[in-house]
C-alpha cells in the first residue's frame, strides 16, 4: 500500500513564525503535491513538483514555498505565518498517470 | 468560472439505499480525467474512482460507479447498497490534459457532505 506521511496531525503556531510542514512518501512516485482545505472551499492547491529540485506554483502559492531535495520528501514552508494561513494542509504524491495519494493532513493553528 | 460545480452541500439516505452524487464540470480540454475521492471525519482522502474522457464505458469499482455523460459534461458518483461507513465528505476532482495523467494538481469541487441514516 502506498504510504504518504505527514509529519504532524496538529500543530499550532504563533504569527511570524517560520513554519515547516514536511511529507514523505515510500512509493517512489514523481509527482508531490500541497493543498490547503478551508470549509466551504474545497481543497486548493498550493504548490507541486515533479522532480528532485522542481516546483511549480499552483492556484494560491502566496505566502508559501516548499522544497524538494530528496525524491521521497516534499516540504511546505510558510515564510512568516499569519491568522489567514490556518487551514487544514494535505500532502500527495503520485506517477504521471495514476491517481494521487494523500497524507492524513496537518491542522495548522496559527494564534 | 468553477471547473467543478457539485450542487449538494449535503445529503441525507437511508441505509441501504442507492446514493447519486452530482458532479458537472467545465473544460475546453477533449484530454481529462475525473476523479472521486472519500473524505472521512478523521481527514484522510481515499480514491475512489477515476474516468477518462476518451473511455468508452462507465467507471466502476465495487460499489461505486461513475455515470459519466460527456456531452452534459458530468460525473455522477453511484453509490449502490449504502453503508453506515459511508457517511463522509465526497470530492470530485478533474485534471485537464493527457487523460487526466500528468504532474499538474487536481482540481477540486466543494463537496458534499452524505450521511447515511440507520
């Protein structure tokens, strides 16, 4: 079974911290992905990549970057937090032509 | 403009019962796939079906089947003998292009919200 990991189910933060959100996967998949879940708004997507070092930016990418150095891992990094960045993030990976997979999600705090 | 319209912010069925779930969706893409996915209460997303645009028969995978209608441009979710389990959030999803293969995120309806009543 394919498993994506995400490093935290909860987490609460301060405004202007600096965040790391982090998502491993063990399925050697290409493609990883971060989405933000707001009620009422679905899922929107942040930011994806399709390769070690590769990124690209997706619906809402303001106020976030992300990493990926290692083919397995996928970073999500809010530079300085802030109260509208409270959301629940989901992480998923896939191969070119198959479904994507997705991590348990992270509900994120920020006070 | 939305891409992916589902009208239903929430639905009651009893147990047992058939479920259909609408799903319309826009693009001038002739390539794309669609996508169901299963949000439980405890936040995970679990696939649950996919159709392409150029297949020629409809979705199906166990008890779930996709009404697919091209030219009305939906993609109904069929739920068959509902279960107590499958109360959840439901997402339609479509990626544009290549069948819906490709590296470019999903891109999701709001939802809509099925419980299943004993």
């Amino acid at each position: 079974d394919v498993k994506v990991t995400q490093s935290s189910r909860y987490l609460v933060k301060r405004t202007g911290e600096k965040v790391f959100l982090e998502c491993v996967q063990d399925m050697d998949h290409e493609n990883m992905f971060w989405y933000r879940q707001d009620p009422g708004l679905g899922l929107r997507l942040i930011y994806f990549s399709y390769d070690v070092k590769m990124k690209e930016k997706g619906d809402i990418p303001e106020g976030y970057s992300v990493s990926r150095e290692k083919k397995e891992r996928f970073s999500l990094i809010l530079e300085s937090a802030s109260t509208n960045q409270t959301s629940m993030y989901l992480c998923a990976s896939s191969f070119i032509v198959k479904p994507q997979h997705f991590g348990d999600g992270t509900r994120l705090s920020i006070l | 403009a939305q891409k992916i319209t589902q009208t239903q912010p929430g639905m009651f069925v009893q147990e047992k019962e058939a479920v259909t779930l609408d799903c319309t969706y826009d693009t001038s893409d002739p390539s794309y796939g669609l996508f169901w996915y299963k949000q439980p209460s405890s936040g995970e997303m679990i696939f649950l079906i996919y159709q392409g645009s150029y297949d020629q028969q409809n979705a199906t995978e166990g008890r779930y089947s996709l009404n697919f209608q091209k030219a009305r441009k939906s993609a109904n979710l069929v739920i068959s003998a509902s279960q107590l389990g499958d109360s959840a959030m439901y997402f339609c999803a479509m990626r544009e292009g290549g069948q819906g293969g490709g590296a470019d995120g999903l891109t999701f309806g709001k939802g809509t919200h099925l419980i299943i009543q004993p």
